[in-house]
C-alpha cells in the first residue's frame, strides 16, 4: 500500500532553536496516527509545516506518492489536508452556515450551504444548525462546526490537535466514533493529545518526537501510557506524592456571588457559594463556556459585582480589585497563558513582576528594584524547571507547557493563603502537567486553599479533596473527590443532576 504522506528529512530551525530535525515518518491511508512529545518537542511545527503554515529549511513531503510542498493552507486544503486547531477560529456574532463559508473558496449559496451542513453533520453523527449563531453554541458544539468545515472539503488527511480539550467523555466518544468512521471510509487522522489513554483507546500508530527529533515509533494499543510518557521526556515520571488529609479553618469563603458576562456571549454567574479550607483543594469541573473565566475574574477581583460577598479569613474582599486581593493572599492564574497570564512580548523578569511586586517586596519607593524581580524570575525558572535560555526571554519565546510551569510557579512562590488556578495543565504534557499537580498538592499540604477548574476530569479525580461541577453558570452540589467516577462526572458537566444554588 502507498503511504498516504511521507516525511522523509523534515528540517526546520529558528534563532537558538532547532524546531524539527530530520524528521522522517509515514502515515498509511485510513490509519489514526498519534504525534506524540512533550510541550516544546516540535509537534505545533511540524503540522504547520505539513499545513502549509511553515516552510522546511530541509526535507521533502509526499501526498500520495506525488510530490507535497504546499506554500499556504489553502494550496493544502485543495490537496485535500484540513486541520481542526486547537484553538477555534469562529466569529462568533456569525452564523454556523456564515462561519463555515467564509472557510471555503467558492461557497455555494447560502440555502444550499445549509442543506450541505445538515446532510454532512448527519451522516457522521455530528448534528448542527446551520442557522444558529456560533456565540451561543457550546464549546462542543463550535468544535462540531470546525469539524464539519473540514469534512466539507472532502479531506484525505485530517490533523486534529488536542481536540478533546473542550469536551466532556460522553462529547469524547461521539468524536471518537466519527473518526473512526472517517478512518474506515479510507481518510487519515493525525491526531495530537496529551492524553495518552485516549491514544490508546483511539490510535493504532504513533510517532513520538523529542526535542525536534523522532525518537520512536509504536503501536500505543500495545504500549502503557506510562511507556509512552518515558518515552516522550526521556526519564521516568514521578508519581504525585500523597499529602495529609487533614484539614483547617475556611480560608476563602463566598456567598450568593452572582455577575453578569462581560459580553454578550459570555455566561452570567448565578448564586455561587462555597468555602475553601485550609489543606483543601477544591476541584471544579467544567466544560469550556459555562463561566469558569467569569468565576477565575470574581475571585481574583478582575470582575466586581454589587451581588455577594468574598472573605479571605474573614477580611471582606468583596469590593476589592486584583492588587489588594493579592496583597492579601487571595492569587490567580488563568486559563489564558499568552495575553492574561503573561505579556508576551515582556520579559519573565518582566512578567514576574507584574504579579509579584507586593507579595515579594519588587518595588521601593515606586520605582522596581530589577535585581530583586530577576532573581524573583530566575528563582521560578529554576525551582520549576522552565526551560527557557534565561530570565531575559520573553514569554513569547517558551512553549505552551514551560510558559505554564513559570506562570503557575510565580504564583506558588508567593506564598499564597488561597490559589484559584483555571486549566493549569491544559495543552502540557505529562511530565509538566505532574510537576504542576504536585506543586499545587504541595501548597495545599502547606496549609494553603486551592481551588482548581480544569476540563481534564483525571486531574480533578487526582488531586481534589472536594468535587463541584460548573454548568451554565452555577455550581452543584459539592461531592467527596474519593466518590466520584469520570462518568459520573461527566454527566454533572453536561448538566444532569442537581444543579441548584448551593453551598460548596
């Protein structure tokens, strides 16, 4: 059988940096092949390259046996590539039907368009309304219009990457049974994920890259996801360490909390309640939508509200912004690395400082002492392995998974009483995702509070003491973590159970 692409001697190198090195790789007609290496190992250029976002320095591609070079995605999608990023690109004042004609070349009109999107959405098990607007889809829902887009195209090759980040298990299963689908019609997917028992599950072939180069390839169906992780960073990987269980006093306390969105696709918090003790990490699952930045922006101070109160042992923070919070112990980190948690073009020395001027005594008299915030940068670099050439460098310049690690270090190395932290492991690999979760169950260990919202349901399951579901902006009822299943949990998210106003 004629391989369906082959990569023979990819090449690619930036400033100080060898993305790709000699990259060589096949992928058969039909086959779900998994690329597979830590933040950093050169998968996002890679693709690119394959895309046509990224020209090789060396190397050569073939499509089919023909000879693949494409200069823009759009020379890629006419050879019958199409790739579902990680991050969506929708508008999302825009129809479904908008939305995906504006991604192709020569739409059709508008009715038939729509007929196209029924009949496509149908067949491979992904309903969709072309006339609903995009802003009031769900996190699923708007992935199904980014898959549907590329179905359209008719692809040979699709290129997925960490396409799971936003659904529930049961969202999972219903992508999984499409691509197995579109796998047995004879199209390739080559799929990126940091979850490795879903490679499992999903993938029959993997290639796995480390730093730019491939290092191995396997069948992950015959291969532990232990394997795979040792494989991907080259060393075993820690198991998170056990902390005592016993807990304190509430630290952080909040009742009756409701806020409007800030736009008009945003979701309105309505009534949240729940306490935070000492030793406690709070676990709130949600699936992307549901007002998991709304609460990450009551809690930090960013978004205020005339509606319920805030207290950090006992101070009432509830009309208090982001610096007094801070001052006072209660710290963030969000979801948004690139633009909210980190200036991108600032340096780390920089970026450390912007949240840890007060708590680490960065400034005097007004103006920042720069020696004390580079060894503020450099102590976070060190201390949590950022791999990066120097707390010079901008944030810009880190992968996903180190910018992450400095980001979520910056805030654990100011001695936070509580830390509310949103997706801190999403888009990492597995050996910085482990080396988050044990930061934050060593703080809690310390005597602090964490609250932790994240979409990855294992995380949650591993390291919370307490479980809560967000769902169309409220909270449930909280749940022992020791009493929950992934199942069980992924049906809270979607919003079965008892979802009223409660007390967590």
């Amino acid at each position: 059988m004629t391989a369906l692409l082959t990569l023979e001697g990819i090449t690619k190198t930036y400033p100080g940096v060898i993305a790709n090195a000699d990259i060589s790789f096949q992928i058969q007609p039909g086959e779900i092949h998994a690329l597979l290496g830590e933040n950093g190992a050169g998968k996002s250029t890679l693709v690119k390259t394959i895309y046509g976002l990224v020209r090789p320095d060396r190397g050569s591609m073939r499509l089919n046996g023909a000879p693949f070079a494409p200069s823009e995605p759009r020379a890629a999608r006419a050879a019958g590539v199409a790739m579902v990023f990680q991050h969506f690109s929708l508008f999302e004042a825009l129809s479904v039907a908008e939305n995906v004609g504006l991604g192709m070349e020569s739409p059709p009109p508008m009715r038939d368009l729509a007929q196209r999107i029924r009949d496509v959405s149908q067949t491979y098990g992904l309903p969709l309304d072309p006339g609903r607007r995009v802003g009031d889809l769900s996190a699923g829902e708007r992935q199904r219009v980014e898959i549907v887009r590329c179905l359209l195209q008719d692809p040979r090759l699709l290129i997925m990457d960490e396409p799971t980040s936003v659904l529930t298990p049961q969202e999972a299963e219903v992508l999984f049974a499409t691509l197995r689908k579109l796998s047995a019609e004879g199209a390739a997917i080559l799929y990126i994920s940091h979850k490795l028992d879903e490679i499992r599950a999903l993938c029959e072939a993997a290639t796995i890259l480390r730093g730019g180069r491939v290092v191995g390839q396997c069948d992950p169906r015959e291969t532990s996801a232990a394997d795979l992780a040792e494989r991907m960073v080259g060393t075993q990987i820690t198991a998170s360490q056990a902390r005592p269980s016993a807990l304190g006093a509430a630290l952080l306390t909040v009742t009756d909390l409701s806020l409007l969105p800030a736009t008009q696709f945003g979701t309105a918090l309505r009534q949240i309640s729940l306490e935070v003790r000492a030793g406690e990490i709070l676990g709130i699952g949600g699936v992307a939508g549901n007002g998991q930045d709304e609460l990450l922006g009551a809690l930090s101070g960013e978004r205020l509200s005339a509606l319920g109160t805030v207290t950090l042992g006992g101070q009432d923070l509830s009309r208090a912004g982001p610096d007094a919070r801070r001052r006072a112990g209660l710290l963030a980190a969000p979801e948004e690395r690139l633009g909210h948690a980190a200036a991108p073009d600032m340096s780390l020395t920089e970026n450390a400082a912007l949240t840890g001027v007060s708590r680490k005594g960065l400034a005097r008299r007004g103006f920042l002492r720069w020696g004390a915030a580079r060894s503020f940068a450099q102590e976070v670099i060190d201390r949590f392995d950022v791999r990066t050439p120097g707390a010079g460098a901008t944030a810009r310049s880190l992968s996903g998974g180190n910018l992450q690690k400095f980001v979520i270090g910056r805030e654990v190395l100011q001695a936070p009483r509580v830390l509310v932290v949103n997706q801190p492991t999403w888009g990492v690999d597995a050996a910085a995702a482990a080396a988050i979760r044990q930061a934050l169950m060593d703080l809690a260990a310390g005597g602090a509070g964490v609250v932790v919202i994240s979409q990855d349901l294992d995380e949650l399951l591993a390291v919370s003491d307490r479980f809560t579901a967000l769902n169309e902006g409220r909270l449930s009822p909280p749940r022992p973590a020791s009493e929950m299943t992934v199942d069980r949990i992924g049906l809270m998210l979607g919003g079965a159970g008892d979802l009223e106003p409660a007390h967590v």
